[in-house]
C-alpha cells in the first residue's frame, strides 16, 4: 500500500554540488512559470531564515551557488536543444535493468522527451494497475477545472430556531486544532472555526446553541465498491465525506474514525464549549438551508499547496477528496463515479490520451484500475508545459529522490546516482510497482519516464522497488545527449 511520508525532508549531509541538479530543476521551473517554494528548498540546504511560508522569494541559494535570472533560462518544457537526446544512449543506459527478474512478467515503461512528450523508448504494450499514480490524473484534473488558487470554505450558518449548523466544503485537511505555523500546507481547523463562531453569538447574545451538521456536498456511497471490503476496517483509507478532520483519523493517529462527519462535528462542539458557547444535546445530521444566514467560516490553502503535498505524501484520503470536487466541477456528482466521470472527461478534453483507461477512483487503490503509461507520460509531459502554467504544482509536487514524501527513504544504496536527479510519483500496492516523473540527465536533458510492473511477487516487492529506482537513475546519470 502507498504510505504516507512527513512533508519535510531530513536535512541531507554531503556537498552540495551533490544536490544541484535539484536546484537547476527547480530554477528553471521557476522560470516557466512554477510556484518555486522553499518549503522543500530549505531543508535541502540547510536554511531557516527567511521564513520560507511567508517569502519563499527572499531565501538566498547556498553561498556559492549562483543562479541565472529566471529570463536567461529555459521552462522546463523546452530544452535548450530537445533534438539532442539520442534514443540509442536512453535505451543503452536502461540495457538489461528492463529485465530485472524482481519486476515479474509484466513490464511496462515509456521514456519520452520534454517538450511534447514524443517517446524516445517503449517498452510492452496495452495497461497495467497504476496504484498511486492515478494521483497525478486526479490532481491534474482538479487543477484544470478549479484553478490553483482555489480553496475549500467550512462554515457554521444559522438554522431555524436557536441552531447552528456546521457545513463542510470538502476541505480534505480540514483539522481538529491548529496546526502550527510550521505545518505545509496550512490547515483550517474546527477549533479555530469554533472561537469565529463564539464570538459571533455572544455578540448577537446567544451563549447556548442546537447543533447540526452537513456533509451533503458529496453523495453516494463514503467507500468505494472497487475497492477491496477490508480497506476500512483495516484503517488503510477512511470513509471518503465533504465533512471530516484530520482527515477521518481519531485523537490517537491510528486508523479511522467509522462516521467521519459525526466526529468532527463533535470535536467542533467541544471546542465550541470551550469557547463559551454550550451545545445543548448532541450534534445531528442535517442540511443547511441555501439561503441560511453566515455565522462564520475558515478557509483551506490554495488548491495548488493541497495538491503538492497530495502528490508528494501519496496521501490517498486527500486524493479521493478532490476526485469528488472533479466530479461537481464538470457537472457530473461529488461521488467515486462522478469523481471519475470527472477526471476522463477533463482530462479527454485537455488532449490526453485515454486508450485502455479503466478509473474508477482518485487514489488508485483499486486493483481494477488501469492506466497505459502514455496516459501518465502525456499529464506529466502537460503539466511540464509552459502552455499550462495552473497545472505546475503536479511537477513541483512529485517527490524528490532521496529526500521528500514517498521518495525520502528511497534511491539510497539499491540506486544513489538518481538522488537529486529524479522526481517521481510512486505507485505500490500488493503485486503492483510504478513510478512516473521526471528525470535530468548529466547533459541537462529533462525526460518524462513511466515504469510500471503488476505482476510484481510479494517476494519481489522490495527487489522489484530497487529495480524501478535503479532504471530512473540510470536516466538522470546518462549522458543521453546525441
């Protein structure tokens, strides 16, 4: 299963000149237009001031490292010289690391040059499970139709009598308390909505209310059908609503609350108490009028900081969240079918090929999802684009060899000439490994690449996870240009 990693990278040790690749990457996604954020960079480089989370602009690069101006540089989507990578080099550098024994009988890869993605290599043919890879569709769809700058508002509106109502907007890191103010992405939370909402009713001189709660801005059923009957109970993922903190997790960290919505409405209660304002009764479900006067509310960070830290954490709960949001967007249900209605018709209508496609959630923990990796190439390859400026976060959101999310603790000793040199999304489930992103190699050329095996031993799995980085970082240490 695709676990979840901190947001922030251990501090690495070594030269830096060991990282730069790192940092040239970034640059010049800056210079296409990326949003270049030193929440990752000042842990790569050792920096704390200035403060990364309010100017990220104003941190200073490591003291003998100059950066060109963003305009001397080229965007990632057009290399300095695309006709340069010689194919012959991409596939000699991959050589017999395609048949490593670990991957099982079902190899799937595509290597492709950036701008445009026209494939360089290929190897297999027709789909595979993609596991967590569907993430970089479901976020590259909720980015198109919603925009980057887009966030998701809880609010408490008044209801008829002496009753508030909390409604949930789908913010999928919604949480019970503050965060602090070293948390990437910002979290709203209910204990900050509860002191908001306090202060509004013992103005208007109301100190003891009714409450109710909302979670209809999603439907259908909270667990998918295509995914396996023991995921829930097991704590794998929670039951996916428009209404929850910390993301359906209870108190302790450990699995998943069963009725998501009830237990955030009752944290909300308490804080609520807390705040001088009694909650007579327990909470229950109900929908909040259209026209229902505003109490108060908080709002989630941008759409484009949830899908950084979505993609870089592999965070399936948060990637269900904004399927649903897809499915609403265009037109369809804030539901699993809707959701993935959602995301192949955004996603058809941006020109990516979907020959073979079978989606049937945002998080990709269905087995009976499938993926051909020009479909992962193509939304990589996209997002790359300097055409597609609102789709960056997708890039700058793939985790970094050897150092953030899913990425953290791999490309060490099976593969560490990739470190630095590749970002990539992860896929794992039981039998099923991936990764897709991007890779530079020494001559400076950027390639999308997609590896998928599912056919994987469980004998294999951690054989089969060294062979996919070791083929990645041949990549980034070929000297693949013509």
């Amino acid at each position: 299963m695709a676990g979840r990693d901190t947001r922030h990278a251990r501090r690495p040790g070594g030269r830096f000149l060991r990282w730069f690749p790192v940092v040239l990457v970034l640059a010049v996604l800056l210079a296409a237009g990326a949003s270049y954020r030193f929440d990752l960079g000042a842990h790569w480089f050792g920096l704390e001031d200035p403060d990364p989370t309010t100017n990220p602009a104003a941190v200073a690069p490591p003291e003998g490292l100059a950066l060109r101006a963003p305009a001397a540089l080229s965007p990632v989507a057009t290399p300095t010289r695309p006709e340069r990578l010689d194919a012959a080099k991409v596939r000699r550098a991959l050589g017999g690391l395609l048949g490593n024994s670990h991957l099982g009988p079902h190899v799937l890869a595509t290597v492709a040059l950036l701008p445009g993605a026209r494939p360089v290599l290929e190897r297999g043919s027709g789909v595979a499970r993609p596991a967590s890879t569907m993430k970089l569709l479901t976020t590259t769809a909720a980015l198109a139709t919603l925009g980057p700058e887009h966030t998701f508002t809880t609010r408490v509106v008044a209801g008829p009598g002496n009753r508030i109502v909390l409604v949930g907007g789908g913010d999928p890191y919604l949480g019970s308390k503050p965060a602090g103010g070293s948390a990437y992405p910002h979290r709203a939370d209910v204990a900050t909505l509860a002191r908001a909402t306090a202060k509004a009713l013992v103005a208007d001189g109301t100190h003891k209310v009714r409450l109710g709660y909302d979670a209809t801005l999603f439907t259908g059923p909270r667990v998918d059908p295509h995914w396996p009957a023991d995921y829930v109970p097991d704590g794998v993922v929670a039951p996916i609503t428009s209404l929850w903190v910390d993301e359906g997790r209870p108190s302790s960290g450990l699995g998943r609350v069963a009725d998501p919505p009830a237990a955030a409405a009752a944290a909300f209660a308490a804080a609520l108490d807390h705040a001088g304002v009694k909650v007579v009764g327990s909470p229950r479900p109900e929908r909040a009028e259209p026209q229902a006067a505003p109490v108060a509310s908080v709002r989630s960070a941008p759409l484009s900081e949830i899908v950084e830290e979505i993609l870089t954490v592999s965070d399936n709960e948060g990637a269900e969240v904004l399927a649903h949001h897809v499915g609403i967007a265009a037109g369809h249900s804030g539901s699993f079918a809707g959701g993935a209605a959602g995301v192949t018709a955004v996603l058809h209508g941006l020109g990516i090929p979907l020959h073979g496609a079978v989606v049937h959630d945002g998080s990709g923990l269905s087995r009976q999802d499938r993926l051909d990796p020009d479909t992962l190439a193509a939304v990589l390859a996209l997002a790359a684009s300097r055409d597609h400026p609102e789709l960056r976060p997708v890039v700058t959101g793939l985790p970094v060899a050897g150092f953030t999310g899913s990425l953290e603790t791999r490309f060490a000793d099976a593969a560490p000439q990739g470190r630095g040199r590749v970002r990539a999304k992860t896929g794992t489930l039981t039998g099923v490994s991936a990764l897709a992103g991007v890779a530079t190699d020494l001559d400076g050329n950027p390639m999308v690449f997609v590896l998928m095996a599912d056919r994987v031993a469980v004998a294999d799995t951690l054989g089969a996870r060294d062979a996919l980085d070791r083929l990645a970082a041949a990549l980034g240490a070929c000297h693949c240009g013509a």
